[in-house]
C-alpha cells in the first residue's frame, strides 16, 4: 500500500518567522533525512500542518484535530518536523498524544537533515523570534 504522509510543523516557524516548509519538502523529494525511510519508493503528501502554538493552559490533545484534518486525508505517516523535534519542548508529549489517539498512524520524528548543529539552529531561530517581537512591539 503507498505510503501517505503528513508533516507537522512549528508555528513558530511557520507563522511568525514565515518557513515555507521548503527545507523538508526538498529532502522529501531527494529521500534524504527521516525521509530516506523511504529510499526507492513511492510516497503521496497528502498535506502539511503546523501545531496550535505553545500549548499553556491547554493539554497536548489540543494537537489532535490539526492531525485529523490530515488523516481526514488518508495519512499513514505523520513526520514531525525537525524544527519541532528540536525545539519544541513539547514534541515528545505531542507525539504520545497523537498516538494515543491514533494508534493506527506511524509517527515520525524529523524531516530533512540538520544544516547546522542544533545548538546553533536553537540559537539562531531564539534571536529571529526576539527580532520579530521587537520589531512589532515598538
Ligand atoms: S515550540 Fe512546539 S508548541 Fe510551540 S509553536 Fe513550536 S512546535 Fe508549537
């Protein structure tokens, strides 16, 4: 059966510092990343979401109807992006989450490969987030 996937994202990323999800989709394409699970075969992208924001009050199910809208799609994969898996504090309770409620779905931490270590990925998306917040706070 083709593999069907998904690929859950960080608002943070997406939202504020406007990440196309270009990084992930190229190493989709070239099988590189997590996505080398799939070396030589052929997969669909049914779609791509980014989480709620940073859950405070909220539990990590506040997570799953932005993952039904991609099972809704017949997702069998669900990649965790790799900004998520390393920054997100969250991830691993989000991951729990989602396979606590679909435990049908195979949930896969990462996306493309690292273009950095993740020290200085952390450090450079903390700076463009302080940037962002200076700039529309005057
Ligand atoms: S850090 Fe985690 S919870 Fe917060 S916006 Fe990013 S992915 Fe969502």
């Amino acid at each position: 059966m083709k593999r069907k996937l998904g690929i859950l994202t960080c608002s943070n990323m997406t939202q504020v510092l406007d990440c196309p999800v270009g990084g992930c989709l190229n190493d989709l394409r070239n099988r590189q990343g997590a996505f080398a699970l799939y070396e030589n075969s052929s997969v669909d992208l049914v779609g791509t979401i980014s989480c709620n924001g940073c859950p405070t009050s909220t539990g990590y199910d506040v997570i799953l109807p932005r993952v039904a809208g991609l099972v809704h799609y017949g997702m069998t994969h669900l990649h965790l992006s790799y900004c998520m898996v390393v920054l997100c504090p969250f991830a691993n309770k989000y991951a729990k989450a989602i396979k606590a409620g679909y435990p049908g779905l195979e949930v896969v931490m990462g996306t493309h490969e690292p273009h950095q270590s993740d020290d200085e990925f952390r450090k450079q998306i903390r700076n463009q987030l302080a940037e962002r917040h200076t700039a529309i706070i005057p």
